[in-house]
C-alpha cells in the first residue's frame, strides 16, 4: 500500500510543500526526462532543477491543463457511472521512498483504489492510437506505468481533449517496462544524492539548463579538449552540408511539382506548398519617426548563442 505524503487539498502547485517533497525523489511525471523520452525536459536538466530548486516554468499549455482538468475528469466520470473517481493527493512506494506520484484522480470500487487516471488536451491527435486501446505517446503512458506502481494498482486510464472531442485510452500495468524505469529512476536518485550530474545529451532542455548555469560569459579563453572541438568542427561542417542538400531537393521538388499545391510519391504525401501575405510592423521606421510609441511597445529578450569562429583554417567553411 503506497504511502500518502500529502492529501489531496496539499497537493497543489501553489503549496511549497509539495515542491519539497518532489525535490527528493522521482515523480511520475519526471520519469519520462529520465529515459530521455520526454519532449519536455531531459536527465541533466532535470536534476539540476532539482539539484538547485529550480521550478519549471508554467506554459500557457500546462495552465490550459491545469484548467481543463476537472472538465476532462467529469466527462470521464459521467461514462464510467458504475467507478467512483476522487482527487488525488502525494504519494510515495512504501519500499522505494523515492518513488512518488500525483494522479490528477483515483478510479475507486467498494474494495478501494483499482486504477490511476490522467486528464490531458491536445492540440492534434499526432501520437495518439484508437480510442479505447492503449496506444498512446511513450512519455504518458510511462507517467501512468509509475503511477500504477507507487499506488501498487494494474489499470490506467488517460482522457483526452483534443481536435473534435473527447477520447478515452486504458491500459495494465507493465512490469517489464517498470523494471526498467526503476533501474533508471534508481541511478538518478543516486547521481542526486552524490552531486553527480547526468551526462549531457541532445535535448534542447540540456542546451537551456547550461545556459541557465553559466548566465553570462567573462572575458578569456576556455581550453576545450579535442573531442569536444572536433565534434563541433564536424556537426557545423555537416549541418552546412545538409543545408546545401535541401536547398538542392526543395529546387528539384518545385520544379516537379510545378503550379500543384501537393508533391506526392507512391500515394502518400511528402510536402505542401502554400503561398500567402504576411503583414509586419516596420520597426526600424516606427523607432525612428514615433520613438515614444515603440518605447512603449519594446520589450527585451537575452540571446545566448554560439557563432563559430570563422578564419581560413575553419573546417566548415
């Protein structure tokens, strides 16, 4: 029987307390960054949130959410009369104190807790299987294959919002997956605990966490090895390849297609073209001929990025 940290009412992002609590073990919706399936956050940049007490910022897609949750929960509830379905609060494995969860509701018969249930929107159905089957984006279902862990339950539903309505996927337990993101999950909360960052790895969220370490450059050279010099050498050098490459097949593309909006190959679909009006403001003007209007309107954003040195001996020239 899983352990409940906080009740209900506690487990609410407004309560300090919870962040706390979460600080030190793994969620069920922080189980996916580990295994480096999340389209949101990755291994690195999720311990040194941790590590530094970070909180992730809110979106306006998590706010929508968050928003919808209740909507999303009811609807569930009114097609499953036969369940009742409650609130859930914190809850922690009772072996492994690490592992933690937050169901958004519990699915519960006279004889307790039977199934966790997770509300979502989307925006498009890109990810999503037949509704009523379990296929459903890698990183959901692995935030409902913990849940049903810590809660030590074998169903999982998921409703959804999204383009034309409401639709409703279910699922059992795993234990094969689950062996696996223990094992994974276990190794993070040991790197924690050791100070121990995670390797660094392709995720956008990694490049955003460095550049929230080290805000801001100071003046001198930093001597990097020669694996990291050459592996940069080279990405830049073939990224510029590639670039070439599409700029040739978009030329030949065009020119196959002609005036038609759709190129297609063999009955599916490689690429549309539209062609429409776009309307900006001239800044530059606006600034120069009404500078106190456009003060009023100008808002400031930090750039940090890397530009490549460029001299005769660079490789990607």
């Amino acid at each position: 029987m899983s352990i409940e940290l906080l009740p209900p009412a506690e487990a609410t992002p407004d309560n300090p307390r919870w962040h706390e609590l979460r600080r030190q073990g793994v969620t069920a919706s922080e189980i996916a960054e580990i295994l480096g399936i999340s389209p949101w956050g990755s291994a690195f940049s999720l311990y040194w949130r941790k590590a530094a007490g970070w909180e992730a910022s809110t979106t306006d897609a998590m706010e929508a959410g968050r928003r919808l949750e209740p909507v999303i929960a009811d609807w569930w509830a009114d097609r499953h009369p036969h369940l009742a379905v409650r609130p859930a609060g914190l809850y922690a494995h009772p072996e492994r104190p690490w592992q933690l969860a937050t169901p958004d509701r519990l699915v519960c018969t006279e004889s307790g807790v039977v199934a966790v249930l997770e509300c979502k929107w989307a925006s498009a159905w890109d990810g999503w299987g037949e509704p009523g089957s379990d296929d459903v984006p890698v990183h959901y279902r692995a935030q409902v294959l913990w849940q049903c862990d810590v809660l030590d339950v074998d169903e999982w539903h998921i409703a959804v919002l999204g383009p034309g309505g409401l639709r409703a996927y279910t699922g059992r337990r795993d234990e094969t997956d689950l062996r696996i993101m223990r094992e994974h999950a276990r190794r993070f909360v040991e790197r924690l605990r050791a100070d121990e960052p995670p390797p660094l790895d392709d995720h956008e969220a990694t490049v955003t966490t460095l550049r929230r370490i080290h805000p801001a450059p100071v003046d001198g050279e930093a001597e990097i090895s020669d694996a990291t010099a050459r592996l940069y050498q080279r990405a830049r050098a073939l990224r510029a390849h590639a670039d070439r490459l599409l700029a040739a097949a978009e030329a030949r593309l065009r020119a196959e297609m002609g005036d038609r909006a759709i190129a297609a190959h063999r009955g599916r679909r490689i690429a549309t073209r539209t062609v429409y009006t776009t309307r900006r403001i001239d800044t530059r003007r606006l600034r120069g001929e009404q500078p106190d209007i456009a003060a009023q309107y100008e808002t400031t954003a930090i750039t940090d990025r890397l530009t490549p040195a460029r001299s005769r001996h660079d490789s990607d020239r």
